[in-house]
C-alpha cells in the first residue's frame, strides 16, 4: 500500500485546483453557450437561409483546405520527417509562422500576393477570382491552418519505427511502396488527427478570411456580421449551432478512429 504524506495532499490538492481553473476557461463558456440557447432557436437558425449558407460554405472551404494539406503538405511532411538538407530546422520554423503573425497580417499578405502582382495575372488569365470568392477564402483557411497538418502528419511518420522501413527496403521494396504500405498505415492516427486540427482551424479563421471576402459570408464572419449589428442574442444561436456541430463531427471521427484502433489490437 502506497503511503500518502502531507505533502503529497498538498501537491495533488494543488494540481486539481489548478486543473480546475483551466476546465472553467475552457468548458463553461462552451457549456453555457449551448445550453443557452432554445429549441426554439435552434429552429430559426436552421431556418435562416443565410445561415444555412454560411455554414455550408464554411465546412466546404475548410474541406477543400484540408484536400490541399493532404495532396500537398503530407509529402512536406515526408520530407521533413525522412531526409536532411541544409537549414532544415529553419525552413521547418519558417512554415510554422502562420501560427504566430496576427491573422489579419496573414490576410494581407495573401491580398498582396494573390491579390495583385502576377499570380494575380494569371488568376484573371484563367478567370479564377480571388478577392470575394470561394477560392479566397480557401486558400486563406490553407495558409493559416496548414501548419498545424504538417506537424501533426510530420510527428507521426517521425514516430515510427526505422527498422521497420529498413526491413521493408531489404525486401525489395521501392520508397514508393514503403510509403504507401508502411508508412502510411502507421501513420492513419496522425493523418487523421492533423486533418482534424486543420479542418477544425479552418472552420474558425476569420481574421485572414474577413480581409480577403466579407462576402460571401461563412460562419465567423456572419456571427461578427450579426453581432455588430444586432447584439449578443443575435449571433449567440448561431455560435451555439456552430459549435455543437463542430463537437459532433469531431467526437464521432475520434470514436470511429478509436474504435478502428480497438479492433485492430484485438485482431
């Protein structure tokens, strides 16, 4: 039998405090959101045509970022995690500053550099707009969640077994077949897992995104849209149906990520 002493007490006694605190920040004001809000509200919502847009739009913008992280940011992932050049850690910090510039700096330099110049050019050669358009705000939600995909994607290749990989090369396999039948497998939790955070990231930006379109509105920029408008009772059912649907979507892909992994151990 373990001894407790009075010290002890008094560490547990304090990390449960502490602990508390944090669970304050973080669930009250999502719980009382939520619970705030009448079913009577949640039917107006869902029959406000501007909203049901708006979310729509927003879930689909984030969708599309999240496509590009994985068609484009999970072979950056590769490479950072499997081969070493020059600079390295400083190329990999140079993509983690999304995460750190204010969001409305991020906006302009995306207005700057898409929205002007020759990229600009050749966004109007082939009549791609970007300025109040659906690909604005995509590529606005890319830039400011990305990195969050590729450290997640990074860690979990990183994470995996050498020797495994080198087994798989003494057996002939090509890297191309050691990524796709090895690395990739291995690595469906942090796949999963920095979509997840992408997606999710996305789904909340509005400083970059409020730059680039006001309009069309998603779900940030609505909620600010109604807010300054019409006060707190006006965005506050449209914040509560945002945030329900984003603890159900993540909930139920944790569980079916969980469940995947229960399965495979017991097999």
């Amino acid at each position: 039998m373990v001894n407790v002493n009075k010290r002890d007490i008094i560490f547990y006694s304090v990390v449960t405090v502490l602990s508390f605190v944090v669970a304050f920040i973080v669930v009250v004001p999502v719980a009382s959101m939520v619970f705030s809000v009448s079913v009577r509200d949640v039917v107006n919502i869902l029959v406000d045509k501007e909203v049901v847009q708006s979310l729509i739009l927003t879930f689909e913008c984030a969708f599309y970022a999240t496509l590009i992280a994985l068609l484009f940011g999970m072979p950056l992932a590769y490479v950072f995690a499997y081969t070493n050049f020059p600079l390295k850690r400083f190329i990999i910090t140079l993509f983690d500053i999304p995460m750190i510039i204010p969001h409305t700096a991020s906006g302009i330099a995306l207005l700057f550099v898409f929205g002007s110049g020759y990229i600009a050019q050749v966004f109007k050669y082939f009549n791609i707009p970007f300025i109040g358009s659906k690909t604005g705000i995509v590529i606005a939600m890319a830039f400011v969640s990305i990195p969050y995909f590729i450290n997640a994607v990074q860690n979990g290749f990183s994470s995996i077994d050498r020797r495994l990989i080198n087994v798989a090369r003494t057996l002939g396999a090509s890297q191309a077949q050691c990524f796709t039948h090895v690395i990739l497998p291995l690595s469906v939790r942090a796949i999963v897992t920095g979509s997840i955070m992408m997606w999710g990231r996305g789904i909340s930006e509005f400083g970059a995104v409020i730059i680039i379109a006001y309009h069309p509105m998603i779900a940030p920029v609505l909620l600010y849209d109604r807010y300054t408008a019409n006060g707190l009772d006006a965005a506050r059912p449209i914040a509560a149906i945002l945030i329900v649907f984003c603890i159900v979507f993540f909930v139920a892909i944790r569980s079916a990520l969980f469940y995947r992994e229960k399965n495979a151990y017991t097999a």
